[in-house]
C-alpha cells in the first residue's frame, strides 16, 4: 500500500515572516497520520519553515536546485546548501521552470540525479500543455518526459522519486482536471516506470495529481487508484489546504 504524499507549492509567495504565521495556521489542522505532507517554500523561507515545523511531521521542501555542487553560478543554490536546512524534498523541472527558465529534459535528468545522491527526494513534475492535448499526444509526451527525466538512475534511487503529473491548462487556472482524466495519466506514467523498472518498482512510486486542486476536489482526486496525492499551487496559502491534506 502506497503512503500518499501531498505537497504544498507556494511558488514565489511569502515572505519569511509571513511564512511562518501561515505554517502556524496550517500546523495545528493538519493531519499528518494519513498522508506524508510536504510544504515547498521560497529559499528565503526555508530557514524559518525548518523551525515552524519542528515538532511535527510536516517535512520541509524547495521548489528548484541547481545540479552542481558548488562553484560560480550566480544566484543559484546548491543541493548541499539544501540538505543542511533540513530539506526533504525538491520540485523538480515544474512546468513553470520549464516554461519560463528554459529547463530541458536534460538539466530536469541531471537535477534528479543530483537530488538523489544527496538524499533529497525528488518530486519530478511532467504535463502536457493544451495544445498537446488537443492534439492528441498527451501520452507519447508524458512518456518521453518520464524516460528522459530517469535516464542512467538506477532501480533502487527510482522507488524514492515521486512523479507529480501536472496537465499546463490545469495550473493555476481553476479548471482542475476530472478524475478520470487524471488516472488516466497517472495510470501511463506507473506503465512507463513498469517498463523501465519492472512492476515491482512501478507499484511503489508515489504518482501525484496537479493542477487546481482544491478541498473540494482533492477527495476524488486521490482516491483514484493510480494517484498518490497532490502537488497543490494555490490552494496551498491557504487554509484550505487543510481540507486537502485530510481529504
Ligand atoms: P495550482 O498549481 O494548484 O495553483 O494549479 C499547481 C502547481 O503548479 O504545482
């Protein structure tokens, strides 16, 4: 049996004061018994997050690292940088990254890797624009995205990656994708890791669902049978993420 894992992304949201005044809303509500729960704040919150959180089980995440270890890459942060605040877990290659900061599938591959080695589970973000689906290739897509993100990781470092499938058209818009829409995907990517990994691998990875989810749709959402939680934007600076985390 798969442990959900639902993951609050706050993007570029949040200073470091009010960071902790909304972890200290959220803390007390959040049932940490059913799901294992992830908040993924701005650098400059990370520190003050690692505190607000201490004594319970909310793990602390980041949404972007670099994949060197160190060296002159001007406002770049490092993996090792990281893992000494106590990061658990790290976005990586989100559709906005993607999108707006030119991430390939190449940088989002040595990103994972470097995640892997230093210990920090990567939450590896995959989708399809509108477009994409409109024409029909949402699954060829996914699939590629998938295979090039674990090239060269080995079986043992793939059980521990947590794939986040998040359709573009249903980020930040509201038009959260149906269920049926999501397991289908989700279903396809689990195929995928089968094929590379084997079924035993396939039936361990953590799938997540993105893309406007809510309180009210998180239910449905994750209690399909190939969707292990949620990567949850804006839903997340808010007191309805509550609702979501005990769906
Ligand atoms: P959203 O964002 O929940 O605001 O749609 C999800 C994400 O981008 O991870």
């Amino acid at each position: 049996m798969r442990k959900k894992i639902i993951a609050g992304n706050w993007k570029m949201n949040k200073n470091h004061n009010e960071a902790v005044e909304l972890i200290n809303t959220l803390k007390s509500g959040i049932d940490t018994d059913k799901s294992d729960v992830v908040v993924c704040v701005p650098f400059v919150d990370l520190m003050s997050v690692s505190e607000a959180i201490k004594g319970t089980n909310i793990n602390l995440g980041a949404q972007n690292m670099h994949f060197e270890e160190s060296g002159a890459y001007t406002g770049e942060i490092a993996p090792s940088m990281l893992k000494e605040l106590g990061v658990k877990y790290v976005i990586i290659g989100h559709s906005e990254r993607r999108a707006y900061f030119g991430e390939t599938d190449e940088i989002v591959n040595k990103k994972v890797k470097k995640a892997l080695e230093h210990n920090i589970v990567p939450i590896l973000c995959v989708g399809e624009t509108l477009e994409e689906r409109e024409l029909n290739i949402t699954i060829e897509l996914v699939r590629v995205q998938v295979k090039k993100a674990f090239a060269g990781i080995s079986k043992e470092d793939a059980k521990k990656v947590v794939i986040a499938y998040e359709p573009i058209w249903a980020i930040g818009t509201g038009k959260v994708a149906t269920k049926e829409q999501a397991e289908e995907v989700c279903a396809e990517v689990r195929k995928v890791v089968a094929e590379v990994y084997g079924q035993d691998v396939a039936d361990i990875v953590r799938i997540q669902y993105g893309g406007s989810v809510t309180g009210d749709s998180a239910n449905e959402l994750f209690n399909m049978p190939n969707i292990d939680g949620g990567l949850v934007g804006g839903a997340s600076l808010k007191e309805d993420f509550i609702k979501v985390v005990n769906y």
